[in-house]
C-alpha cells in the first residue's frame, strides 16, 4: 500500500498536509512541489489537544467572515475499549466511506527502526487468521468497494468505500485485523523489498526528494520530523518479523484508533454494528505520546547540496510553532503566520507571484508552506527555482526582502481579505466528498485536535489583524530562526553517481 498523504485532493494553504496530495492513496515523498499551488511540507501532525478561546471579536482591520463551516450530521461516540467513533450523515449518495485511523507514525518510531509503521502498513493487507489476503480483494471487489491505507508521520490509516448497505462488511473487516494479524516469513520477505524498492524510487533516485530530506533533518534537528516517513535505508534494511509483530501489538489497539464513517447511514443503526464488531475487542496499555518542541533561533544556517538536478532550487525555512504548541494564550501567533503564508502564496495575485515572477521576473516557480495543524512545532516553508542568469543568492535576497516588506509595510484589506477567504473556502473545498469529510475528522482527530474547532475558524480568522501578521513575522520569520539550503546541479555537469 502506498506511503500516503491521506488529506488529499484539498487546496487548503494554512496547513500543506491538508493540501498536498491528489487522492486519499497518493503517495507521500520528500519531494518539494514546484508550484505556488502546492504545499511544500510533509503531513499534517498530531497535537496535544487544546482549548480553542472563544473569541468573538472582529478586528478593525478587517471585515468578518460570511463563510460558515457545516458541521450538521456529526454525532460522536466512544466505546468502554476506548474506540472513537466519528459517524457524519451525507445522505447525497448511496455510499459510505469507513476509515479507521491508529495515532502511530514515523514519528513515533524507534531511533533506528525509520520506516517500521509503513512496512506494517503494508503487512496488514497479507491476511488475518480469519480471511485469507486473496479472499480480502475478493470480498472488496464482489461488493463494489474499493479500499486502500496511509501512513504519516503521526498515523497510520486504512479505507474502505462501499455501497452503503454493505458498510458493516468493512467494519468486520477492519475489526478482524486490528487483532488477527497473520506473520508471514514469506509475504515479510516480499513486502519489505517492495519498502525498500519505494525508498529507491522515491528518495534515492529523486535528487530533489535527497536534497529535501537532508534539509529537513538540518532544518529539525530535534524532532523526529526531520527523519522522512518512509525512513533511511539502513533503517529499513535493519527490520525484522519480530519488530513489525511487537509494534502492531504495542500500538493496533482500540483505545489507540478512531473509526470515521461518513455517507448514507443511520446513526444509531452504524454504532449498532460498530459494537458488534468491535466492542469485544481489549484494550492496550499504550507507550506515552509527546510531541516535540523544535528548538527555534539556533543561528542562521546555510548549506549546499550538490545533486543531479538540471536547475538549482532554493529551500529556506523559518522554525515555526504550530496551533498546538502556541497554546491557547498565543494561538494568534499561529492563525497569523497562516494568513501571513498566504499573503506571500495565494495565488497569481499573492506577493510572490506577482512580484518575483511576473514583475520583476526573477523566479520562474515560488512555493510556501505552514502547518498550522500540526503536533509539534514546525517549519515556515518557502521553495523557489530562479529564473536563467539569475543566482540562488539573488532569489534569497528577493524573497528576503519580501518578508521584510510584510513585517512593514501596510497590509491592503484586499489582501488580508483573500488570505482568509482562501483558508476557509479551502476548508470547504476539502470536505465536498465523503471521502474528504472523513479524512479532515480522522486526521484532526488523530493528532489531537477535535475537528469542530473548524467551525469556529472563521471567526479565529476574523480576529486576526495586520498588526497580529506583522507581530507574528517580526517574531518568526527572522534570519536568526533561518535555514537555507541551495540545492545545485554538479559542478561538472555530470550526472552524480549514486
């Protein structure tokens, strides 16, 4: 199954993990987008949960929000094990999307074990004491679903999309392998070649997802972010049966998983089925989750990164907190460096693009990132390719300067204004399928975060000033809090050898 970026297919901006990816399956690389359309980090993180203020205020700055976020059709359940359970009526379709998220990702991973939560992820299609791998994609397949899995640095995710009538035949599936996994010395051999040959194909033969990956762990030095999701190598390489076996027992548990079910289904007729199929299963004893606080203004750093690329690219990023480590008395903070990213990258009219591409033409491709839904603190992303004849000392220099600017120069209403429309409609956008109301529950969920404090988003918005967004980058976005690294093809002009 495929390293993944579950929240996919949304062009929400504040939160590039929300952003990123095409499909619930896409893969998830450490490969920088190359447009300002994509976000350029990796995936939406898991936070200690907070407790959003209520803040009703609107700014004088700006005008308020008539943008609303639907939460109608929601209802939440936990089970006596432990399980959550998420159920959203949408009655549109005869279908119904069933996700179950485990709160364990790379990030969680022993220091020499990288990679340990995807190759379980893929063991968990090789077959349960009760159904047979073959007799799973026949049952997928003879009732019309589809069905796929995902892992991230702060979970793990499994899906079925079926029929609605047929969704109990995916919570006795799910059910089934959260505690009847086979091991097989065999299907182990074969998948853990198949990690191995993904690590090949999307890390060590893409000279930009090598770059990126050795920016990150400068970039994070002390979190287990900085280590990509898919893991090093000889990580991989070092992994046995017996590891994969310990952590499915230590983590695939009820009280460590929340179940979303979205589509045309009765409430109480689905928690009916959930304890059918779950309500037996026991709870674990879980290992103690923290997230890490990234250690910010370090001193500017800087770095070249000879790799086979035909043109140099430019990463620089800004050590940043997230909503989650702001906390509830600064969570302004994050809300400002959200809209502060968009101001810089909301499209065609955004600063970036309209200054560095268009008008003064030294860029051809901008790009910025911020997770302000994130566990753990992060990182302020910008990725640039300049323009021929133009040097990645001058494309820093400019984007630089533009940073500069904002923490200076007036802000117009225009363009605090689109930054917030572009958030929530974004937000909106995301949740228009099934499949994406289910992954913007699971996901928030899973990193701590209850996802009704959407809800309340546009008014958050609303009562962020200019002031707040020059605050917050006079703060943050300061070269003592800088690392940058120019990524240049090799000196010779010659492709480098592996």
């Amino acid at each position: 199954m495929p390293l993944s970026l579950p929240l996919a297919a949304a062009p929400l901006r504040m939160a590039c993990a929300l952003a990123v990816a095409t499909s619930l399956a896409a893969c998830q690389t450490n490969t920088m987008p190359t447009n300002s359309a994509a976000a350029i980090s990796s995936i939406a993180t898991e936070s200690s949960a907070q407790n959003i203020s209520d803040e009703n205020k609107t700014s004088k700055d700006t005008q308020p929000s008539e943008l609303t976020m639907d939460m109608s059709g929601r209802h939440e359940y936990q089970l006596e094990n432990g399980l959550k359970v998420v159920i959203k009526e949408d009655h549109r379709a005869p279908v119904a999307m069933t996700q179950i998220w485990y709160r364990v990702g790379s990030a969680d991973e022993p220091l020499d074990k990288g990679g340990i939560s995807h190759l379980l992820e893929h063991m968990m299609f090789k077959g349960t004491t009760n159904v047979s791998s073959d007799d799973y994609e026949r049952l997928i397949a003879k009732f019309g679903g589809v069905n796929n899995a995902f892992t991230s640095y702060d979970y793990t995710g499994y899906y079925e999309l079926f029929p609605a009538n047929r969704m109990p035949l995916a919570l006795e599936l799910e059910a089934d392998r959260m505690k009847n996994l086979i091991f097989d010395d065999k299907e182990f051999t074969k998948e853990h070649q198949v990690v191995m040959e993904e690590r090949r194909q999307r890390t060590d033969d893409n000279p930009l997802a090598k770059a990126y990956e050795s920016f990150r762990l400068l970039a994070l030095p002390d979190s287990p972010k900085g280590e990509s999701v898919i893991g090093p190598m000889n990580e991989l390489e070092s992994i046995k049966l017996s590891d994969l076996k310990d952590w499915y027992k230590t983590w695939y548990a009820p009280n460590n998983a929340t179940l979303v079910i979205v589509g045309d289904v009765q409430p109480q007729e689905v928690l009916t089925q959930v304890k059918r199929y779950f309500g037996d299963l026991e709870k674990s004893n879980l290992p103690k989750r923290t997230f890490v606080t990234q250690k910010g203004f370090r001193g500017y750093q800087k770095v070249d990164s000879e790799q086979a690329v035909q043109v140099p690219v430019l990463l620089m990023g800004y050590n940043v907190p997230s909503l989650a480590t702001a906390g509830t008395n600064n969570e302004k903070q994050a809300y400002a460096l959200s809209l502060a990213q968009d101001v810089l990258d909301g499209g065609l009219s955004a600063r970036l693009e309209s200054r560095l591409i268009r008008e003064q033409g030294l860029l051809t491709t901008v790009g910025t990132s911020y997770d302000l839904l994130d566990r753990g603190d992060g990182l302020f992303l910008i990725q640039a390719t300049p323009r021929e004849g133009v040097s990645l000392e001058q494309a820093q220099q400019a984007i630089t300067s533009e940073i500069e600017k904002l923490k200076t120069d007036p802000i117009a209403d225009d363009e605090i204004s689109r930054a917030k429309t572009n958030t929530v409609t974004g937000l909106i956008y995301a949740q228009d399928s099934m499949e994406g109301q289910a992954r913007m529950i699971g996901s928030l969920q899973s990193i701590g975060l209850d996802d009704r404090l959407l809800a309340k988003l546009p008014t958050k918005l609303d009562g962020i000033s200019v002031a707040d967004i020059q605050a917050a980058s006079k703060k943050y976005l300061v070269k003592d809090n800088l690392t940058v690294m120019h990524v240049v093809p090799p000196k010779d002009n010659k492709t480098l050898a592996k």
